[in-house]
C-alpha cells in the first residue's frame, strides 16, 4: 500500500474478528517496522508489551470499559516506556558511532535527563506516541485495522501486567481483521485552523 494511502485510509476500528490470528511473521514484521521510530538520543525507551494470553486479555477487557477489541483483535500491544534507559548503559545507543561523537552525547543523554522527571516522561511519551503510529500504518499498509486506545484504568493494567516501578504505560493498541465499516470522519478542522504561519495571532 502506497504511504499516503495508509495515512488517508488509516481509521479508529472498534469491531475485530475474534477468529482471525496472525501468524508471528507478521507481528514480528510490524513491531520491526515500529522500532523504526525515531528517539531523542536514540535511547529507544519504548517497550512493546505483546498480551496473546486469552485470560490475561480478558482481565485486560475487565478494566477498559469492557471494550470488545481488547479480547477480539488478533494482536493487543501495550505501549509502555522505560523512564530510566537513559541512564541504563547508555553507551549501546551509541555503540557503533565513531568513539568521539559516542562520547560527546553520552555525556549529553546523562546532562539532559538528570534529575527532570518531568523531561523523561514528556520524552517517553513522545517516543511512545511516534511508535505507535508507525505501527498503525504499517498494520494499515499490510491490510490490517488498529485502534488506538487510552480508555481503560491505567493503574489496573499497570498491576495485570507487573509493570516495572521505572516503566509508565502511554497506550495500547489493537491490531486485526475489521468486520465493521468505522463511522466517517465526524468533523476534521479545516486546514487553516490547524496550520499557523510563524506566529499565533495577537489576542485583543
């Protein structure tokens, strides 16, 4: 599928086919993809946490409204970040880089994230955000529909799936086989509300 083609006809589907698995090709094809998304610093602190457990993802379900693509969608992936891989042997970001520059921003990681709370979890957000992305358009260009989904109780999940004290859970996503046509498109902003040249308008 061309890349404009999976961006446009990307959409937030809610009915799966509860039937259909992926093979592991395929999963581990659009979590390489994914993984393709850039990181400040490259510190790559996004965690995919694949659920193919049938109970786990019920217990899931339980906690997201009772939500059908939580149980139904082939592939469920809750994208976590790790807000401590700045500091976890950060020289293997930078491993094959000449040793000068290697040096310069291991330096920088340690000097940017120290001690700003705040920074490394704005940062794992974004990463998480542009990861996940990538991994609906890449679902989207192999025939496949996602949803992304941040309605469930984030601290519930956090518990189902013994997440670490250093990690945070962004959101999940569904990935599968739509059986149902999602709604049109209820209300896009025009382009010149969204788009701003230079400056934002003076208020009076």
């Amino acid at each position: 599928m061309e890349t404009f083609e999976a961006i446009y006809g990307r959409r937030a589907v809610k009915a799966f086919d509860p039937n259909h698995r992926m093979t592991e090709g395929e999963v581990r094809r659009l979590l390489e993809a994914a993984m393709q998304s850039p990181t400040a610093f490259n510190i790559q602190h996004w965690r995919a946490l694949v659920v193919t457990d049938p109970e786990l993802r019920k217990q899931i379900r339980a906690v997201a409204w009772d939500q059908p693509q939580v149980t139904d969608a082939s592939l469920l992936v809750i994208l976590t970040g790790d807000l401590m891989a700045w500091k976890k042997d950060p020289s293997r970001y930078w491993r094959n880089a000449p040793k000068e520059t290697a040096d310069f921003l291991v330096k920088a990681i340690y000097d940017y994230y120290a001690g700003k709370p705040d920074v490394q979890r704005d940062e794992v957000m974004r990463s998480c955000g542009m990861f996940g992305q990538t991994l609906m358009l890449a679902a989207q260009a192999m025939g496949y529909q996602s949803c992304p989904m941040d309605g469930f109780d984030f601290d519930a999940v956090a518990r189902l799936i013994n997440l670490p004290p250093d990690h945070v859970i962004s959101f999940m996503i569904a990935i599968g086989k739509g059986i149902k046509e999602p709604w049109p498109k209820p209300g896009q902003l025009s382009y010149d509300e969204v788009v701003i040249q230079n400056k934002f308008p003076n208020e009076s």
